[in-house]
C-alpha cells in the first residue's frame, strides 16, 4: 500500500514538474489564428457554460423579461416596448461589434477574436435568460466578453436581455427598423438639448 502511494505520490510530482516545463518553455501558441486542440477546447467550453450555468441558477429572471422568453408577452405593453428600446440602444451600441445581428456581420475586430464571439441571435434561443443576465453582468475570462456590472445596472442589463429575448425572432428588416427608429429618438433628444442650451 505505501509503495501504491510513493507510486502515485512521484507521479503527480512529475506531471507537475512537466506542466512547469511546458508553462515556461513557450511552446504553447497563444495566437488567436492558432485553434485550441480538440480536448483543451473542450474543457475550456465546458468549464465555461457549465460555471455560468452553476452561477445564474439563483438569478430570479424579471417576470416581463419572462414572458418574452416564454414567448407569452403581450406586443401593446408599453412597459416591455421601452425596456426593449433601451436594450436594442445597449446592444447596438456595444454588442454588435462583435456578436453581429439579423442582417448585420460581425465588424473585422469580432471576426478576429478567439474564441469567436456568439452569434446570439442564435444562442438567445439556448440560453435561458438568467444566462444571458449573468453573462453579461460578469463577462467571461479569455474570450474578450467584458463584464459589464462597473457600468451598467441590473436594470440596463435585464434591458439588454429583453432586447436579446426579442431579437431571437427578428428579421433583418425588423432590426433595420429599430436602427432607424433610434436614430431618429436620438436626434429628436439631441435637437431638444440643443434648444435648451440656446434658451
């Protein structure tokens, strides 16, 4: 029994001696041009949804949020339609970049990231939304998704999951309208300001 033990005892210290080795000599290529080989793929993948899955569980998910996932809510709210406004301003401030959107590429900065970021048009429809919440709010290590908690509150990022909940089902042209009706609510509020300043 003790030489079992001795046994495995060197053997752990020689993997550890090994992984130092392998640490400081360089070896591993950590260009972003260069793909993880399939197992360390996987265990990064798979430590990473299933952390964020473990995190979110206790996240109570807001009850109109809810119901946009659940594909219950109703279109005349006019509750639901700001906080998807509010959302759809985050998102495409911030987000598109690198996630894309219906109709619209991911810029050349998204394309160049690794691992490549989401196409959340199609992943909104896997993930429930407390994932999404938490993803967001947190970010997630090595892969250049910020967590965005040090700038925006719980209410701008349940905005920006409702948004999320909403663009699941959205077409190009559905976006494009959004996009307009955006920019014209932003310079409607810029004019406004202006006239004010002048008053």
């Amino acid at each position: 029994m003790k030489k079992t033990i001795a046994i495995i005892a060197v053997t752990i210290v020689a993997e550890l001696i090994l992984l130092v080795i392998f640490v400081q000599s360089g070896l591993y290529n950590v260009s972003t041009l260069s793909p993880d080989p399939g197992p360390l793929k996987w265990i990064f993948s798979t430590t990473s949804d299933n952390s964020v899955k473990h995190h979110a569980q206790a996240i109570v998910v807001p009850q109109e949020v809810k119901a946009l996932s659940e594909g219950t809510a109703s279109n005349d709210s006019p509750s639901d339609s700001s906080m998807i406004a509010e959302g759809f301003d985050h998102y495409n401030d911030m987000c598109v970049t690198c996630h894309g959107a219906p109709g619209i590429d991911r810029s050349e900065a998204g394309q160049g990231l690794y691992p490549q970021p989401p196409d959340l048009v199609k992943s909104a429809k896997e993930l429930p939304p407390q994932n999404l919440f938490w993803v967001i709010k947190n970010g997630v290590k090595s892969t250049g998704m910020p967590g965005f908690a040090k700038t925006h509150s719980d209410s701008k990022i349940w905005a920006m999951v409702a948004f999320l909940e909403k663009m699941k089902n959205m077409t190009p042209q559905d976006y494009a309208a959004m996009e307009k009706a955006n920019t014209s609510m932003g310079n409607m509020n810029m004019n406004m300001k202006m006239s004010h300043h002048e008053h």
